[in-house]
C-alpha cells in the first residue's frame, strides 16, 4: 500500500512493535526513506532504527539452515546491502526484531529496545534472537551466538 509516496507494509508483528514502542513512549517513524531504501521504525529522538524481521521473509537461521530459495538469496542480499549503506553513510547499527520473539518473547523485544536506546545504539549484538530474559527482568546476551545470513561472516552460505 503507498500513503505520502511510502510503501505501508502493516503487518501483523509490524503492528505489534509500534505498539510496543507507543507503550513505551518513544516517538518514531515508519518507513522512514534513507536514500534509496526505507526502514521499519526510525526513532525519532535517538537517531536509532529497528527493523522488524519476518522470519521467512529474512530467513531466520532458527528457521532456515541453508539460503536456498531465490527469494532468500534476494532478501539476505538486500538486507546486506541496507545494513552496509546505513551503517557507513548514517552510522546507525540497526536492531533486528525477529518475529518469533515478536510474537513469543515481547518483553525481550522491550527490554531490547530499552537497552538499544540507552546505549545509543552500541550494543552487544543487534538480534533478538541472541537475548534471554532472566529474573528481575535481566536481560542477558545469551553464549551462543547465532548469526543471521546477512551479516558477513555468513554470507558464504548464500549461492
């Protein structure tokens, strides 16, 4: 759907992290158009962005242990590609989502969020995937780290 020349993509889990951030008060901006490609939610005030991963659409290495289909290919190449150009042109690292946690996890996604705004942005590792949420809400870096396929030392598993 296109609304003031942005492709909406409201699904589900997407709807779920603005409500997410609307609880937590922090002011952002979806779709957010950084030269030629656009980011899920754009926090306004820190200067941060959170993308919101389908773990089909993005092949989630929970879900998908090789990158085998053309769509995977494109998406993991994609995701590359706006992590790269983000990161050298704006700085921004940018916090990963992924949609199991979205759905199953929300308070890691919170919690997350929090620990990604308070940091500034430098943080341990950018997946939700890789956190744990112990007693007395402590979030934790869990020891094995799983990567997503695009992040470089991955990409050799993409044909």
């Amino acid at each position: 759907m296109l609304k003031n020349n942005k492709v909406i993509t409201n699904t589900s889990i997407q709807i779920m992290v603005n409500q997410i951030l609307d609880s937590m008060k922090i002011s952002y901006e979806n779709e957010k158009a950084f030269d030629f490609y656009s980011v899920d939610n754009y926090l306004l005030e820190s200067n941060l962005i959170i993308e919101v991963m389908g773990d089909y659409w993005h092949c989630s290495p929970l879900k998908f242990f090789k990158v085998e289909s053309p769509i995977h290919r494109r998406s993991v190449r994609r995701d590359k590609a706006k992590r790269t150009f983000i990161l050298n042109k704006y700085g921004i690292k940018i916090l990963n989502l992924w949609e199991y946690d979205i759905l199953n996890r929300t308070e890691v996604c919170r919690y997350l969020i929090e620990k990604y705004i308070t940091a500034h942005g430098k943080i341990e590792n950018y997946n939700s995937f890789n956190y744990t949420l112990y007693e007395c809400n402590n979030l934790i870096l869990n020891r094995d780290i799983m990567y997503p396929y695009f992040e470089e030392n991955r990409l050799q598993l993409v044909s």
